[in-house]
C-alpha cells in the first residue's frame, strides 16, 4: 500500500503581515475548496457504483479525490498556524 506524505518543516519565524493574509486567503481557498469538495463526493459516490459494476477502481476519480484531500490538509495546516506556505487557491491538479 502506497502513502501520500507532505513534508512539513518547523520554522520559529512568523510574520505578521502573513497573519492579515492568512485570513483573506482562508475565506477564499475555503469557498473553492468546498465546491471542489462537494464534486469530490459526488466522483466518490459514483466510484462506488463503478466499483461494483466493474470490481476495480477508476484511475481519474482515484486522482481527483486524492488531489483534493492533500489541499484540504494543506489549507488545513496553513491556517492552524503550522506552515506560513500558503496552499494555492485552486487546487493544482499534477499533485
């Protein structure tokens, strides 16, 4: 079984100016983070039914699902403080 890792490094530094943005950049990498997530669980609920049909799974919704659970962790560590790498609005497809 595979794993997905994200490495994450500790810095003591922190800007201020970063904490002003962080607010902003939250609302609006939430906002498309959820309609990302409501086609997510729409691709799962379909994956569901494709695997019965066809006992395998699908390599395009694998991806997809995937791509938008690593930018939920990344949105997720950005704003409880633990990285100041802001994650990108739209999630980046080739993860």
């Amino acid at each position: 079984m595979k794993t997905i890792q994200q490495k994450i490094i500790f810095t003591e530094k922190a800007t201020r100016v970063e904490m002003l943005y962080r607010i902003v950049w939250g609302i609006l990498a939430g906002i498309v983070l959820f309609i990302f997530s409501l086609i997510a669980a729409l691709a799962i609920f379909i994956h569901f039914f494709y695997i019965l049909v066809y006992a395998k799974r699908h390599k395009g919704i694998f991806d997809f699902v995937k791509i938008i659970e690593v930018q939920r962790f990344r949105l997720s560590m950005y704003l409880t403080f633990e990285t100041d790498e802001r994650p990108p609005i739209v999630p980046e497809m080739n993860v």
